[in-house]
C-alpha cells in the first residue's frame, strides 16, 4: 500500500512540474518581476520629479529678505 501511494505521489509530482513548465516557469517569473521593478523605478521618478517641483515653485513664491 505504502507503495502505491509512493508511485502516486511520483507521478502527481511530475505532473506538477510539467504544470508549472507549461505555465511559463521561473522565467516568466522573471519576466514579471522585471516589468514590476520597471514600472516602480518610473513611479518614483514621477513622484520625485513632482516633488522637486513643488518644492521649487513654493521657494520661488516665498519673499526674498
């Protein structure tokens, strides 16, 4: 019995890995994670784009003494 259960567990394993090979694997892990750094690096360039010119035009409206 313990056996069987062995050679099943063998084959739902395999099974697994053709799986998780059809579906794109670790590059497509990669691939996802690339675009995802991508994206974070562009939004906190915008943001601190964003903020610098805010900080400028309120140094800007502040009077000279």
């Amino acid at each position: 019995m313990a056996k069987l259960a062995f050679l099943i567990s063998l084959v739902a394993l395999a099974l697994a890995f053709l799986a998780y090979q059809e579906a794109g694997g670790t590059r497509d892990l990669s691939k996802r994670l690339d675009a995802l750094r991508e994206d974070m690096r562009r939004e906190t360039a915008d943001g601190l784009a964003k903020l610098e010119k805010a900080l400028r035009s309120r140094e800007a409206a502040r009077p000279q003494p």
